[in-house]
C-alpha cells in the first residue's frame, strides 16, 4: 500500500500535528505518521522517504481478503485482463510451471505445451529448471542452435537427441505463441567442461565422466545474459507475444556445493530474482507486454504454511490461490476481485489449519495486538514518557542531593570566626 509522505519541512507541519505531539518523546527522532491496512501508523522522520514510500506487513495485515493484491502483486499486474480462451499459451521450465500449465488448461485455456506432440517442451516442459536449459530451447527452435555434445535427458535418462523434425515443431508452438510464460527454477548446474554447454539437470550417472562433467552456480552477470537472450530471442522472431517470467518456489532438494542446502537455495533463488528484476526494469517501460509474476513471493510470504511438510513443494491452498491470481489480473474469465477475495479468504482458513471460528478469533486476537497501532502506539510512548520523566527526576534529585553534598563539604572547609582551619589535615 502506498502512502505519499510530503518532505519534511520546518515551516511546514507533518501530518496529523496533534497525534504525532501525543506521540512525541523527548530525546527521540520526530515522527510522522502514514496509513497501512486502513488505519494510522508511526514511523521516525529522520531521513528523508521519497514521495511515495510502499511500508511492510505485519502478520495480522495478512490475514485479509485483498492482502496478496496489496501487499505481494501491487505494481507487478497489468492493467486489465488480456489473455483470451483462444490465446496459444506456451509455459514450461520448471517444476511449478506444470501446476500453472494444468491449472490454465483446467479451465479452458489453450496450453499448447500441455498438449500432445513430439516436442521437449510438451514431454518434458517442467523439467528445465535452469536459465541455460530454457534458453537452448529458444535458440534450437529459432536459430538451429544445437548443443555439440548429449545433454538433453528424460526423467530415466534417456537421452533426447536434436531431431530436425522435433526442432520444427517446437518451432512452430514458438511462432504461434500469444503468450510465453516461463518459470525460472534454480542457478546450481552441471556441464560439460570442454564445451561450457550446461545440461537440462543433471549428468546420467552412467555417462558421468570427473575429467570431463563440472559443477558450477551459475552466478549473476551470466543469469542475466542468459534471460536477457531468452527476452531478446522471442522479441525477434515473435515480436507481438506476451511473456510472462516467474520463479518457482519450490527449493532446491539438494546442493552440490559444501554448505547447507537452506542456504544453498536462497542464494540460488536470489540470483535468478535479482537477475529478473534488473530485466524488468530494463525494458518494462518500453515492453508494456513483459511481465513478472511473483508466484515465488506468494508461496513463500503470503502464508504461513505456504510449503508443504516436505518444506518443498506448495501447499495446495498456496498453489491454487497463487494461480486463481493469475486468471484474475491476466485472464478474461470474469474473475472478480470478490471472488478472488472469498478464495484468500478459504486459503488462509486452511493455511492456519483451524476451523472458522478459531481463525476468527485468533485474526480478531491479532488485529488488537497490532504493534503499531495508533492506540497501542499511544499507549507505549506514554509509558515511555512516564518513565523518560521518572528517569529525569531521578537524575534531577540526584544532581540536587550532589549539589547539596558539595555545599556542605565547602561550608566545613570555610574557616571558623576565630580564624582557624576547621578542615580535616591530611
């Protein structure tokens, strides 16, 4: 939610004077006050914000109906719906792209890498989880790029070799694309060491070879290059298509490098964000038709139980709420933001794992203990001032008693009327 914040002044009163006087205590930063989920906060006013400032959710904040909109999606979704029934949509890459390929089919979308055919990118489209593998797609359709060495496999290892009639099809489903929607998976992969070509996942266990297979993160700057050449191949040969990129929230189930795979998969994961991020702002402005989907935000800070038991694959509340999202802002299915709504509504019932009634007392427990709540921000700060004005008396009579212990030292050093020291000799 956004709340414009006027630059501080010193001939102009912030907002709210009264309150942010009630709120103010001495020997702290002045504050300001801003509006969140329809009530008033405070914030300090030291620095400077900007003319807009976009502040963060507190876990009571969502558990509302138009949380995710205004919380996760806000700035992300287009303007109205455009996606049509009769659109060609071609989504694969990784796993979670599967869950966004049925659920659009399931409601009558063209998917057409959901269909049958002899391509990759319909056998195998939830299988190329890595920025060079969807890539090598685009430039073996479009260009007749094909790797030198075997490095496309199945789920069983087979090997997938580079069949011209394949190539065609998989060409023909690009060319005929309304809509490209990849999902981008993880930044850890194999390759072949004498060609630096990266395979789809992993090496054939009988076809790996330590002289020749090597194991790298594929970092920033070669993340970038690589959705950069993605965004720039469809541009070229498909120049009136949407495309849509997202990142999977599935973590990665394990890590090659000699640290823990938590971490492992953050940093995977943060790379492939950021690398998106830098794309989008690169050329959204001037690419109404490219667009981040934050599926991987959804699942990961729109519930508490986003991940299943296994902290793996998403709960299906979070999937399903996460694709009825998608149809609501990208769809033409009439989808309402009412509807939208009363299926957050459910999806955060089931996120809690409470019946109705328990959820409802507990959203009701949270909502009153909001830590930066006017009421209870007046509350605290008075509490503060009382004690910053107890500590000031205290400080106060102790200076005094000090004050009063050196005048009495100085009164026995005087010398008495007779004209002799009274003062203690050394």
């Amino acid at each position: 939610m956004t709340a414009h914040i006027d630059p501080p002044s010193s001939t102009a009163p912030l907002e709210d004077s009264e309150l942010l006087d009630r709120l103010s205590v001495p020997g702290r930063p002045a504050l300001f006050s801003y509006e969140i989920a329809g009530e008033k906060r405070v914030t300090s006013n030291t620095f400077y914000r900007g003319s807009s400032a976009n502040y963060h959710p507190n876990r009571a904040d969502m558990l509302h109906s138009s949380s995710i909109p205004e919380y996760i999606l806000a700035g992300w979704m287009p303007q109205e719906p455009f996606i049509e029934g009769s659109s060609k949509l071609v989504a694969f890459g990784s796993c979670f792209a599967k869950n966004i390929g049925r659920y659009l089919a399931g409601i009558g979308y063209n998917v057409t890498t959901k269909g049958k055919g002899s391509t990759y990118v319909q056998a195998i489209g939830d299988g190329m989880v890595n920025v060079h593998a969807i890539c090598q797609q685009f430039e073996w359709a479009w260009e007749n790029r094909k790797p030198t060495v075997e490095l496309w496999h199945g789920w069983k290892a087979e090997e997938y070799g580079y069949d011209e009639d394949i190539r065609v099809a998989t060409k023909k489903l690009f060319d005929e694309a309304d809509v490209f929607i990849l999902t981008f998976g993880l930044s850890e992969v194999w390759f072949d060491s004498h060609t630096g070509e990266v395979f789809w996942r992993a090496v054939p266990l009988d076809k790996y070879d330590s002289a020749r297979h090597g194991f790298k993160c594929v970092r920033f700057a070669e993340t970038y290059e690589r959705l950069r050449r993605i965004y720039d191949l469809i541009r070229k040969y498909n120049p009136s298509s949407t495309i849509v990129f997202t990142l999977s929230p599935i973590p990665i189930n394990a890590t090659f490098r000699p640290v823990s795979c938590i971490t492992a998969n953050a940093a995977s994961k943060a790379t492939l964000r950021s690398a998106i991020d830098q794309l989008y702002d690169e050329v959204h402005q001037d690419d109404s038709s490219f667009y981040y989907f934050p599926a991987y935000e959804i699942v990961n800070n729109g519930f508490v139980n986003g991940l299943g038991s296994d902290m793996r694959h998403p709960s299906l509340h979070a999937v399903n709420y996460s694709m009825s999202a998608f149809e609501r802002y990208f769809c033409r299915t009439g989808m309402t933001d009412e509807r939208l709504g009363a299926i957050l509504d459910e999806a955060i019932r089931m996120d809690s794992g409470l019946d109705p009634a328990q959820f409802d007392e507990i959203r009701r427990r949270l909502e009153e203990q909001k830590p930066l709540s006017i009421d209870r921000e007046v509350a605290v700060l008075k509490s503060e001032r009382s004690r910053e004005e107890r500590r000031q008396a205290v400080e106060m009579a102790r200076e005094a008693k000090r004050k009063e212990r050196l005048a009495s030292q100085d009164e026995r050093r005087r010398p008495s009327s007779h004209g002799q020291d009274t003062s203690v000799s050394e």
